[in-house]
C-alpha cells in the first residue's frame, strides 16, 4: 500500500523560497560521488520533493559528463552533469555517497553524527542482507551544507535534512523501512515533513525502475568472472574462489562463468531459495577457520572439504557471527544451557519438579546441577546418577544398573 502524507504548508513555503535556487542539473561545485564506482541505481519517488535519482548514470548511461535528455526527470540532452552515486559495500554493510533531487539537492547515505536518534549509524544492510536501518541526510538542511554535518541549518526553517530508513511512522505508529530482495530495493524510508515519505519502488515490488543494484556500468562485468568480491555480504570471495558462483559447490566441474549472483544460495537460485545463513553456506564466515554446522569447507579446486563444525553454529540456519554462549556461575541469573540454576535462582524449580514429595531444593556450586540432597520422599530425577532419596525401587533408571556381556 502507498504511504502518503499531506505537505504542510511550510514545508510548500521551504521548497518554494529556500529551495528556489535549485534546479535540476547537480552543481559540481557541491559535493560529489563518481557514480560509475558505485553499485546503486534507479529513482525514488516521494509526493513532497518528486524523484530521487541515486546515480548519474541514470541520465548518462555512457558516462561522458552529458545528459541523455532520458528519462523525464533528466536534464536537456547535452547538459553537463557531474559524477555522483550511492554504493553498498557488502562485505561491511555500509552505505556511502550521494543522491540527488532537483527539489533538495544532493542526499548523503554517510552522513556523520549525532543522529537523531537510535540507531546511531549510517544507512546499514544488516547481516541477513534483507533489512536496512541508519540514516541518510539532505545537506541543504544541514547547518554546515557543504560538508553536510552540523545542527539545522537557520535558514531552513528548523528542518534538519535527516531520513530515517526503517522505523515506527510518527503518523499511525505502524513499522515501516526499507529492504533489499536480490537486487530490488522496496519499501519506505521517512524524511518529516518536507521530504516526507521516501518509496523505493514506486512502481511496485520488485520493479526495475525503481531504486536497484546495479544498473547500467554501474556494476562492471559479470559477477562471477570479473575478478572481484561483489554482491554477497556473506564473504570476501570471488569468482572460482567462491561457492556461490557453483550449481552445487561439491562439484568444482559446475562453475558458471556467466552466473551474475555472487550470493551463495541453494542449487545456486537466489531468487526462489534465498541466500543461505551462515552456518550452511560452506565459507568460514568469521575466520575462526571452522565452517557451518555442518563442518564442510568449499576450498577453491576441490569443492567441498569435511571438517571441525563451527561451535558458533546452534544449527544450520544460526549464525556463525554469533559469540559462542558463555556463563558466569554466581551471579544470580541462569544462563541456558550451559546452567540450570544459580545461586537462589532455580529458575522456577522445586524438589517436587525433581521428581521428590518435598523438601529445599538447592543448586550445585558449579550451577549445572541442582542439589537434591534436602529433598525428601522417594523420587526420580532421571539424571544418570543415583542421587539422596532415589533407591533401586524408586528410581530404576538411575540406582538400577546393568552391565551387558
């Protein structure tokens, strides 16, 4: 569903007078982003300020300093533009570089601190390469529009130029924010009341006209063959070096030269299975040297290699980012799994849980038993050991042993 809101009055009369300077060919005086280095492309669309172009190539598809004239929102045919562009950098995440509106004029994707809020960061692709939080920011309505930094500017009537990527609408309180699929991007980002609200894909989910990875040289030659890391935010990798660009990484014969999606994915299908999480994607994803749940390694002109697991990995959709789970015995809060209570807290456990018909449940000095030694009553805790208050009759599974021959 569109979002929409209805420009204030002062927000028409900030476009109208302080923005009147503006047209739409980017000043090279200001400040400037090569667009044919970086790997974001398209338009975004929002009612107050019109569209948003994230690269020159947009308007000059052969990169020589002159509009196309194409498509509408471009400059007159021949007219100089700069350079400029917005890039994701997918090994970190990070977002840099410029936008422009021939409204607002040019938009920064890393603009420095302090933010307006939480979180405190530049526009970020997180980790499972699909959502996107941070913010970007207009210049003009920075205080220093230069450098693009500083408190509102003055002459801006208090707005601040900030865009805030993903959040709670101060409207109607509903979620918004946007998102990365393959290599569309969809969804809203929210600028206050001048920029207002800021769509991804104003055509539709997945539409190429709207804002994308790649574009036209704005990613140059084909992923998986053109000698660099590109796409994938789950390793440093490239080309042969990486299981992504393999129909199935256990066999080195199924590499694709031609295949444009770095992003390790199952049976090499991005767009029907989605990536893979870290702990069965075959790479060692924080340089422990272990790989997956499962143990195997993809190593260039072998395939997959068997190995140690990766104790990050709880399971194979987990993370191996993830620190390993650690506990600190005595300090009053049960750290699953490794404890089962701590000091006092037996985490809602009582002899009678235990298996016994009263008594004081206690905990063991190492938290990772409990103390059933004041429990009373015949009972059965089924914990492999004949602990106070369980016999043979009471208690088979523990006190009753059986040696095989």
């Amino acid at each position: 569903m569109k979002k929409s809101t209805i420009l204030s009055l002062v927000a028409v009369l900030f476009l109208v007078v302080i923005l009147g300077s503006f047209t739409n060919i980017p000043d090279s005086s200001q400040i400037v982003r090569a667009g044919t280095g970086e790997n974001v492309s398209g338009w975004a669309w929002s009612d107050n300020i019109g569209w948003i172009s994230f690269n020159s190539l947009n308007c000059d598809a052969d990169s020589d300093g002159f509009s196309d004239g194409v498509p509408v929102d471009c400059p007159a045919f021949g007219t100089a533009i700069p350079n400029y562009g917005v890039n994701v950098d997918f090994q970190t995440g990070d977002f840099s570089g410029y936008a422009w509106s021939e409204n607002i004029g040019w938009i920064n994707f890393a603009p420095v601190g302090p933010y307006p809020e939480a979180p405190n960061e530049i526009v970020k692709l997180n980790t499972d390469g699909t959502t996107i939080t941070g913010w970007a920011r207009a210049c003009a309505g920075a205080a220093d529009v230069a450098t693009c930094s500083g408190a509102a500017n003055p002459s801006a009537g208090g707005w601040d130029g900030w865009i805030k990527l993903s959040g709670v609408s101060p409207i109607d309180g509903s979620s918004y924010g946007v998102t990365l699929n393959n290599e569309f991007f969809n969804g809203f980002a929210w600028g206050d009341t001048v920029v207002g609200w800021v769509d991804f894909n104003f055509n539709g989910l997945n539409d190429s006209n709207g804002v994308i990875i790649g574009g036209p040289t704005a990613s140059v030659g084909i992923e998986c063959s053109n000698g660099s890391d590109d796409t994938d935010i789950e390793d440093i990798l490239a080309d042969k070096a990486d299981p992504g660009c393999y129909g199935d990484p256990s066999n080195i014969n199924t590499y694709d030269a031609t295949d444009d999606d770095e992003r390790n994915c199952l049976n090499n299908d991005c767009i029907t299975n989605g990536v893979l999480p870290e702990c069965s994607d075959w790479v060692d994803n924080d340089g422990d040297g272990l790989c997956d749940f499962s143990g195997e390694c993809f190593v260039e002109g072998i395939g997959l290699v068997p190995g140690t697991p990766d104790t990050d990995c709880g399971s194979p959709n987990s993370s191996e980012s993830t620190p390993p789970i650690t506990a600190v015995c005595g300090n009053g809060t049960v750290e699953t799994p490794i404890e089962v209570c701590d000091g006092v807290n037996l985490n809602s456990e009582t002899c009678i849980t235990q298996g016994f018909t009263g008594g004081a449940l206690g905990c063991s000095s190492s938290c990772d038993t409990f103390n059933v030694s004041s429990c009373t009553g015949a009972g059965c805790n089924n914990n492999g050991i004949c602990d106070a208050g369980e016999t043979a009759f009471s208690c088979a599974s523990d006190c009753l042993k059986f040696e095989e021959f």
